[in-house]
C-alpha cells in the first residue's frame, strides 16, 4: 500500500447546523431491535433450513444454504460496528450485550474491536497511525493479492491476536492504552473459554452443526464482506476529510440492510455519532459533497483490485 503522507488538504465543509446534526443523532432502541431481530431472525431461520437439509439428504446438498448463511454470518461485523459507536441503540446495556454476542460470533472481542476502531477514525488513511492500514495485508503478487481479497487472512490475523492475548497475558499493539490492557486480556480469555466450551459441548454430542451453521459460513462469507470492507477506504486520498479519504457506495436495499447503513460510509465517518438508521437522511443533505462515490459493489471491486495492483507496480 501506498506510504503516502496523510495530509490536510480537502474540503473542511460543515453543511450540517447543530440544530440538524443533533436531531439526526438522536438514538433509538426500535430501529437497532428491529435490524438485529431481522439479522438473527435470518441466521436462526437459514441455520434451520441447513441442518434440516442435510440431515435428509447430506451437507453437500446444503453448500447453496451454507454460502447464503455466511453472507448473514459474517456481516454481524456490521453489528459490532455499530455496536462500537453505541449507536446501535439509545440503552448502553443493549449496546454492549449485543455487541459482545455479535463479536464473540466472528471472533472478534468487543472491546478490543471499539479500541482499534476508535484509533482508525482518529487517524483515517494515515499509513502511520490507523490500525486498518497498520494490521492491513501488503500483497506481493496477485496469489497474495487473490488471498486477501478472500478475507481469510484477515481473520486468521484476528484469531492469532485474541490467543495471543489470552495465553501470553501481554498486549502490545499500539491502539491498546496501557490501562486498557488488562481488561484486554480478560476479554480475550472469556471469549477463548467460550469458544472451548462450544467445543467440548460439540464433541460430547457427537455434532458438527456448530461447524455448519457457524464456523464455515463464518469463513465463507469473508468472500463477500472483504471486498466490501476494502471499498470503504482503498484508493481514496490520505487527507484528513472524510469527503476525501472515504467512499460512499452505491447499492441495493437488502446490501443496505444488513450492513446497517454503512455503505454511506463517507456520512458515517464525517458524522460517527448519527446512527445508522439516519445515515439515508443524511446522505440527502451531504451527499453533494461526497468526492468517492462507487456506483455498485462490483465496479468498486474491480477499481480496488486495479489500485492495489498499480500500487504494487510502483514500489517495484
């Protein structure tokens, strides 16, 4: 990736009054129950449709079921994130229990998570600084290129990270305060004390449905939700405006559902404390300003996929 210098060019534009920013932060438990019900509600209902599947007729007649569940699976990522930003729902406790349960589900601890996050909106496409590009893959070739894309590097990275923590006791990477560490660490233990007691539990039941309705869509849907994520910020300029060094994407309601809003990442990053379901009004009153704009998923995919390659033609 490119180790272009963040600098501060780009427009510094305030389009919103404090009158209109503070009615569209107003936070709600509805639209956060309603969304996550429906998120769940779909994980629950394909989870069904999986184990009654191929417990008739086999797991290979259940791959079509498993690959939809990991698009629902891995997009609890979507949760956590607003869960973060205690946005998700007016209630603190209805941020953290849900957002705890979404995280332990892509293994990804909560607190750890809100930690990174807050450092990757402080220092947005600074090389240096933001998390998102410190942890991110370099890729080399097109092989490493075609692998990160996959998203299972990235969640290995993750993996590694949380055991690391729980068995050493020690963290060290830089967006983690010395008096957050601890806690951490903690975090990190519950959440690998949880996953073996799902193990255990599993292998005293002589059942693999946690691995087919979880594990293995959880992996499969990296395919969907990192190029996604790459689409938020790859190619976009290392100032610090939001209107500059983020993209707003294009896309359809049901992408829109289940991502919480967050394809209008450009709002949500010049504006974190308006939640996501105000991110569509919002979007009305700012879009105007918005520089990176993908018209889909796929066209933004390609342009990603294309700066990368360039980025790596010119290191060379």
């Amino acid at each position: 990736m490119s180790t272009a210098e963040t600098h501060d060019a780009g427009p510094r534009l305030k389009p919103l009054s404090s009158a209109s920013l503070r009615d569209l932060s107003a936070k709600s438990n509805l639209p956060g129950a309603v969304r996550a019900a429906s998120h769940y509600g779909m994980i629950a209902v394909v989870g069904a449709l999986i184990w009654l599947v191929s417990s008739r007729y086999g797991w290979p007649w259940a791959l079509p079921l498993i690959a939809l569940q990991g698009y629902f699976v891995a997009f609890l990522f979507m949760v956590v994130h607003e869960t973060a930003h205690k946005t998700a729902f007016r209630s603190r406790a209805l941020n953290l229990v849900i957002g705890n349960l979404s995280a332990f589900m892509i293994g990804l601890p909560y607190e750890y998570y809100y930690l990174f996050h807050w450092d990757h909106h402080r220092y947005t496409q600074d090389p240096d600084k933001d998390p998102e590009l410190i942890v991110g893959p370099r890729p080399g070739s097109d092989t490493q290129l075609a692998i990160a894309y996959s998203g299972l590097l990235q969640v290995l990275v993750r993996i590694r990270l949380m055991l690391r923590h729980a068995i050493t006791g020690k963290v060290t990477v830089p967006w983690i305060p010395e008096n957050k560490r601890a806690s951490i660490v903690m975090e990190a233990r519950l959440y690998l004390a949880g996953y073996l007691l799902l193990l255990v539990a599993s292998l005293a039941l002589h059942s693999a449905i946690l691995l087919w309705v979880w594990i293995v869509p959880l992996l499969a849907g990296q395919l969907i939700l990192r190029p996604y994520l790459y689409a938020e910020h790859t190619g976009c300029e290392r100032t610090r405006s939001a209107f500059e060094n983020t993209r707003t994407t294009m896309t359809g309601r049901i992408m829109k559902w289940f991502a919480w809003n967050m394809p209008y990442h450009v709002e949500h990053h010049a504006y974190p404390t308006v939640p996501f379901h105000a991110l569509p009004k919002l979007n009305a009153i700012v879009g105007g300003h918005i520089v990176y704009r993908g018209s889909n998923y796929r066209a933004v995919t390609r342009e990603t996929w294309a700066w990368f390659r360039r980025q790596r033609q010119t290191a060379a």
